[in-house]
C-alpha cells in the first residue's frame, strides 16, 4: 500500500475556518439562508440549544464520574455545543457564540495542568477530562472544530495559552504518554488519531499531524497482534499505526469494518471528519482516493448492514435500536452527498432522518433536497468480505419481497472475530421482516450511558453469555463455545465462503465453512431464500451439516423474537423449579423451562411476534419452523437470564434442538404464513402450509433434503459439499430419481 511520505506534505498557509467548514462554504450558506427550509430549521433549533447554554454560563467541573454521571455528561455536553457554538459564529456572524467558546477554552485551559489522572482508574488507558482516553479523543475531535471556527476571533495571547497549557498536553496524553491507546488498530485508535490529527491542523503543528497519521515510531510496545485485552491489532511494516493504518487494517477491501456496523457508526465520525479536514488542508494526500476510495466505501457497507428501518445489524458488541437516525449517520450521509457525487438516493436517507449538519454538507443535502432530485435509496442483497486483504470470511445478506413490497431479509455471518468487540459466532444467522427481528442475535450486555448499569460500561455477563455461542443461531458442540472461547485463537482463524448466488431474485443463497472453531468438526451452513408462489412471503430454507469422527452432544439454538403458540410435539414443563442447562460457555444463564423427544422425522414450532413500526394498528406475525429430526432429539425450550443477580440480561425465548453423533445434519424451514388484527382480533392463515422437512440423503459429496407441502407440492434442495464451481456438473441418484444439475446448489 502506497506509503505517503511527511516530506511530501503542502503546508498550506492558514485560512480559518479550515476544517470542516471553510471560508467559501460559509459564503455560500450566508448568501443562501431562507431559502433552504430544512437547513433553516436546523439552524434555528440549534441556536435554541445554545442559547440555552449559554445562559447557564460556563460549565468545566473537576471530573470524577464514569459515563452516566454528572462531569462526564456535562463535558460530554460541552464538546457538542462548543462545535455547534462554532458553527453558529461562522454563520450567523454573532460574537456571543465565539465568545461562549471563548471563555470555556480558558476555562479548560486554567484547569488542564492540574489534572491528574481521572479518579475512577478503570480502563486500559484513563482520560483526563474522562473516564477514559476514548472520551478525551472525542472531546478534542470536536473542540478542535470550535477553535478552528474562532481561531481569529481570540487574541494570539489567548491562542498560545490554549494551545500551551489545553491542546499539546491533551494531544501529548493521548498520544504519546498513552501509547497502548493510540499506536494501534481499533476504533478508539482511529478517535486518538483524529483529534491529534485535527487540533494539529488547527494550529499548524506538523509533528502532531505526522504523529496523527502514521502513529508513534517508537512505542515500547510488544509485537504480538493482539495485546492482553484481545482487543487491538498490533502490525508491523509501513503504517504500522496512525491514520493510515486504520485505514488499512479496520476495512475489507469493499468497505465493511471488521467491528460491524455498530461501530463503524461510530467510527465514522472520527474518520469521515479528520480525512474531510486532510481533503481540506492536504490535497495532496488525495485521501478520499486512499485504497480505491475505502472511505465511500465503507459508508455504503454501513447503510447496506442494516434492516428494513434503517437499524444496524447487531453483530459483534452492539447496541440494538442503532439507526440510520444517529448524529454520525447525519454527518456521513451529508459528507458522502457532498463529497462523493451526489448520489440521489443518500437524499432518501436524509429525508428520513429529517435533519442535516449545520455546515457546508448539510447544506447541500438540504438545498437539493428542496429541488426534489431524491430517489429512493434500494436495499440489495450482497456479499461482504472481511479483513485487510478480504481473505478473512465475510457477511452474505439476502434480501426479497413478498407481493406487497415488504422485505425478508437473511443476515449470515461468516466473518472474522472482529477482535476485542467480537463474538463466537461462527456461521451463525439473523433473520428479519419489514418491521424487525424474527430470528435475533442478542448483540451486547450493556446499557449505554445507564450509570445504574456499570456506569455505561460492558457488563460481565457481555463476556459470560452474549459473547459465547450459545447465545447465537449456530451449532454449539459439547456445552463449548468456538474456539473454546479464547480470543487470540478466534483472532487467528475465520471461516470462508463457499458460495453466494443471487442471480435470481426468486432464489438466492449462501454458504460457508469452519474448519477451525473445533478441533474435531467440520462445519458447513447453507442459508437459500425462496420466493415461491405457493407461499405469501419468501421462505428460509437452512442446511447445517457438521462432519466428525467423534461422538458429540450438539445443541442447534434458535432464538426466536416472540411468543410461542404451539409444537407439533410433546414437552414437559418446569412449572415449580428451573435450572440451568450447563455451568459455562453461557449455559449458565440459560433457564431450561420445558424438553421433550423428538418421535417424527419433522417437528413444528410456531410463535407470533408482534412489533411496532411506529404507531397506528399494527399486525402481529405468525412463523412456524418446520425442522428435520432424529429419533431421540431433545428438544428444549429455554429463556436467558439465569445467574444474573442484577437483572442485566434481556430474558428472551431460544429453542434448542439436541443431538448425540458423529456426522449430522438440522435441516429447517422457517415461514412467516400468518398475521393477527388486535383490532378486530382476527388472525388470518395461522396455521404453517409446510407439512415436513426430511433428510433424504448426505455424504462427504452431497446432501440432500426434500420440503413437502399440504398441497402435496414438494421441493428437493441439494447442496454439493465438495465443489462450489457455477460450471460444476453434478448427478446423483435418491431412490429411482436421478438428480442432475450444474452449480454449487439445486432447487426444483
């Protein structure tokens, strides 16, 4: 990768605002304001906000709190409107708002020398301001907006004051006295190097740029790839650290982020912003041109790895409920608008999201939203990979809709661990309709911000349960989470595509393979998604074969979003005494409530989930999974939130079907066939059309199953284990039936 030398950097003499807004910019919204509805609006509910502020008067209090508690949010708050405040004096010309920042810069500036360390001590690299380094990153992201905006508004006394005693000592703790914090591959990384990168060319301090850009030379670090936290990349060679090796080594080649989604977004700020101010200051660079545009790149990836309503899949660490909404989609769908072509279906998104920035992207974004050039932004189906060089796995996402228009879509993760915020979750899925999950991933233990609830940190039990593999759709052998839930050994392994088809929108499919979560299996997961006249919405149909010489327990999960309705089985309740189904890897925090035995060759679980989209009357949903079986199977029913003293867990349904073998095949269908009226309290087809789903042959070579309908209609699905080629020719006989085909996958 091309290694951009500091000798070749134009120091281009200084011009502020030279951030993100600049001086032409601010010309054009000036001659413009009236004219732009939204934008107006924009401009004056912030103005609002920061009047209000103001009144208050300054606020920096010594910190002491963890996220959730009074210094930490009233800093949290300062760094947002001081940016705003900033904003508003570039446009408004009002000296109140310069002011404002003014008096709080010296106000910071009096109290940083003083500052120790924060007194909570509880992270890997503690702030100053924060509780954290990371806070303290962001902090100066933001503010070094603020100065850029009144750079000439405050005297050059007060300027060396600032810069003296507030900007180099913060940049110089985050950086250089926090070299675990800042010299590695990570999101917060990404944070340091940007708030070292953008105060540095605020003030012209091209030392703090070179370090932001391609990170301390001489670290004391070790040269593993992992530190003890299992949570950044360490790499040798040309950017090694800094900008560009976030740059590198977070993103795929096509622009998915190693973290996921939910951290991309919040990622995405810290790098859409520092790499805008380098477009600004270091043409140079050509950084939007870095790795055949990785950036735009990657704010598709972002909008495409989410569902129906614009919320982020929950892979790895996430918070559900993550949205198109949030403040650093704004700013990115705002600066891909401006900076990126104008691509007309971003003005969806931000016609949705109903705000824009106040600068100069957002006011693009408002301006032609106003001359109607929107069009409607197209969720697709399509395949991610994953790691540096797109060698490390991936995320395949089918999409289709049913006759009115309302989505099924398929999320398969095949990816790589996606280091410290990574789950043992190989091959697992999540399944989703128009309105939200059916088939869920239970995404983090933690309560954002909640100070009751850790302060706002991860919760032990992110560790104990939501990381593990239990806790997600995908084969669990021997009470065992891949990997044996060890980090380092998920950081050094990744499963790989075997295919993804969809070339027909009627027939769409992924497949992969793990060879490494066990040191005795071989697992291999087909997802097809099927729109078929005989059924109203696309069916899922799913084939996860393991292939071992041992003979294992395997537990198959399900978490289902909803209510169960009923069984085409017997079960026993525990209606007096719960326990719990193991004493680790998760299963201690899984409630057993109810098994039975499997005495068919095809079992049935329905349950009805019923989700808001927003107000009005709302259909609840009817699934049925039709599943094949073995003699013998349990099948259980269990709940989480066992061993969790301080009610941390969410206490959701998962069914488990379990199996004792060597060579095995769970093979299902699941179909959404049903809705119920709370109004008129009328369910309409509340009963499954699939009548079985059987096993009808498997070797190294192939498998095949066979779906029968009521109707009498059936469908045969044959995989071809061994050759994923498009020209492959394929022929096998099941019974009297010869079955030929060419491709990875057969379908009839």
């Amino acid at each position: 990768m091309t290694l951009f030398l500091g000798a070749s950097l134009i120091l281009l003499s200084q011009n502020h605002p030279n951030l993100i807004l600049t001086k032409e910019g601010v010309k054009e919204i000036k001659k413009n304001l009236g004219t732009v509805p939204l934008f107006d609006d924009v401009l004056t509910k912030i103005k609002a906000e920061v009047d209000a502020e103001i009144k208050i008067g300054v606020q920096v209090p010594i910190p002491k709190d963890m996220a959730g508690g009074y210094t930490h949010e009233r800093h949290k708050q300062n760094f947002f409107i001081l940016r705003k405040a900033g904003n508003l004096y570039q446009i408004t010309g009002d000296k109140k708002y310069a002011e404002y920042i003014r008096q709080n810069l010296l106000a910071y500036a009096k109290m940083f020398p003083s500052l120790p360390k924060h007194p909570t001590d509880r992270s890997y690299a503690t702030g100053k301001i924060f509780w954290q380094c990371l806070n303290d990153a962001n902090w100066l992201v933001y503010v070094s907006q603020a100065y850029d905006c009144v750079y000439d508004y405050m005297s050059k006394e007060e300027r060396d004051f600032v810069e003296k005693d507030l900007f180099r000592p913060l940049a110089e703790w985050i950086s250089t006295d926090n070299p675990k914090f800042f010299n590695r591959v990570h999101n917060h990384s990404t944070w340091a190097n940007a708030g070292v990168g953008m105060i540095g060319l605020v003030m012209n301090d091209e030392e703090l740029i070179q370090r932001a850009l391609y990170g301390l030379k001489n670290d004391g670090l070790n040269n593993t790839m992992l530190d003890n936290d299992g949570g950044f990349i360490k790499v040798e060679g040309q950017n090694a650290a800094g900008f560009f090796a976030q740059l590198d080594y977070s993103f795929s080649p096509d622009g998915h982020f190693t973290e996921g989604p939910y951290y991309l977004r919040y990622a995405m700020t810290p790098f859409l912003l520092f790499a805008k101010s380098l477009a600004n200051n270091r043409p140079d660079l050509k950084i939007y041109d870095y790795r055949n545009g990785i950036l735009e790149k990657s704010i598709y990836s972002l909008l495409y790895e989410s569902d129906a309503q614009g919320r982020f899949f929950p892979i790895n660490d996430s918070q559900k409920g993550m949205s198109w909404n949030s403040r650093e989609v704004v700013a990115a769908v705002d600066i891909a608008y401006l900076d990126f072509g104008n691509d007309p279906m971003l003005l969806s998104i931000a016609e949705k999201q109903g705000k824009v920035t106040l600068d100069e992207a957002g006011f693009k974004t408002a301006a032609d939203l106003e001359k109607g050039l929107t069009k409607p932004f197209k969720h697709k189906s399509i395949a991610y990979s994953d790691g540096a060089d797109g060698k490390h796995g991936g995320l395949g996402i089918l999409r289709a809709d049913n006759n009115d228009g309302e989505e099924i879509c398929v999320v398969a993760k095949y990816a790589a661990h996606g280091m410290g915020h990574g789950h043992f979750d190989k091959l697992s899925y999540s399944l989703y309709d128009e309105d939200g999950e059916v088939i869920q991933d239970y995404g983090a233990a933690r309560w954002v911000n909640i100070d009751q609830k850790g302060g706002g940190r991860y919760l032990k039990e992110n560790q104990t349960f939501a990381k593990q593999s239990i806790a997600h759709n995908t084969l669990v052998i021997n009470e065992t989470s891949h990997y044996e839930g060890k980090v380092k050994k998920a950081e050094a392994n990744h499963p790989d595509q075997y295919f993804f088809d969809v070339k027909n929108p009627k027939v769409q499919a992924v497949s992969a393979k793990e060879l490494h979560a066990y040191t005795d299996a071989v697992m291999h997961r087909t997802l097809i998604l099927l729109k078929d006249e005989n059924f109203k919405n696309p069916i899922l149909i799913d084939v996860f074969r393991v292939e071992s010489e041992s003979k294992n327990q395997y537990d198959f999960p399900i978490w289902f979003h909803g209510h169960l309705l009923s069984t085409s089985f017997d079960y026993t309740t525990q209606t007096n005494r719960l326990t719990t189904l193991g004493n680790g890897h998760g299963y201690q925090h899984i409630w057993e409530e109810a098994s039975g035995k499997s005495s068919s060759e095809s079992n049935q679980v329905t349950w009805f989930t019923h989700q808001s989209s927003g107000g009005g009357e709302v259909n609840g949903k009817l699934f049925t999974m039709t599943t094949s079986s073995e003699k013998n199977d349990e099948l259980i029913f269990a709940r989480s939130g066992a061993n969790d003293p301080s009610f941390n867990l969410r206490h959701d349904p998962v069914f488990i079907q379990r199996r004792k073998g060597g060579n095995s095949i769970f093979a299902s269908v699941i179909e959404s066939h049903g809705t119920y009226n709370p109004v008129s309290e009328t369910p309409l087809s509340p009963f499954s059309g699939l009548k079985s789903v059987e096993v009808i042959h498997d070797s190294k070579e192939y498998t095949v199953i066979r779906i029968s309908h009521n109707s009498k209609k059936t469908w045969t699905v044959a995989i071809a284990n061994q050759d994923a080629s498009e020209k492959a020719k394929h022929q096998i006989k099941i019974g009297k039936e010869m079955l030929e085909w060419t491709g990875a996958f057969y379908i009839q």
